[in-house]
C-alpha cells in the first residue's frame, strides 16, 4: 500500500514540509504519480519516525543519510556498529557543550549573586 504525503504526515505526526525535506535529502524513497503527487511505501511510517529520534538526539539530516540502512529503516535502532563512531563523536561534542552551559551558569550565579549583594548594600547607604 502506498501513502500520500499527507498521510504519511498524520501517520507520523511529523509535517508535510519535514517529509518533503527528507525525501529531498535522500532520507525517504517516494515514487511520483502521474499528476506529480508523491507516494510513500508504508515502510516510510517507521523511517520518518526513525529519522525524528536521530534528529532528536542531535544528529543532522547530512549525518543520517551517511547512516547505512540498519539505522535509517528500522524503527527504535539505537546501534550499528557502523555508526559507533559517529555516535561516540556526538556524545563527546554534547557533553562538551554541557560542561561549556555549567561554567556559563555557575559564572552568572556569580554575577547575580554578587549583584544582589551590591544591590543590598545600595540600599543600606541610601
């Protein structure tokens, strides 16, 4: 059975344009009808919500498309040994960006912290 793009969209609660950009990026395989609609096989359900797990945990659509099928064709795959390299690399750069936030946060807790202190003493002069 093949699906419409709109289908496609309700099945997954992902929308029309999101398809069309994965379709556009070799993501998903679609077969054009006469009048120029695209259709969808059904495996297409479990890819588009495959590529929105790998979108979620960081991955860019250039990325996924480098991912082989075991990746991209079934649903809730979390591991090819293909990709250990690629998801280790994502790993490092996500938890680099997390110790990069807790500096920021421990830095403006600082200057808040401080200004509060000011602030009290600002008042105590007045």
């Amino acid at each position: 059975m093949l699906l419409s793009i709109g289908e496609l969209a309700k099945k997954t609660g992902v929308s029309v344009r999101a398809i069309r950009h994965y379709d556009q990026h070799g993501l998903l395989t679609s077969t054009r009808a006469c009048n120029g609609y695209r259709h969808f096989p059904e495996q297409a359900i479990t890819q588009v919500r495959q590529i929105q797990r790998l979108i979620a945990t960081g991955f860019s659509i250039a990325e996924i498309r480098s991912f082989p099928d075991c990746m991209r064709l079934v649903e809730g795959t979390a591991f090819c040994p293909e990709t250990y390299p690629v998801q280790r690399k994502r790993l490092t750069s996500i938890e680099r960006q997390i110790i990069e936030l807790e500096r920021r946060r421990a830095r403006l807790i600082k200057t808040l912290s401080q200004s509060v202190v000011e602030d009290a003493g600002d008042s105590q002069v007045s």
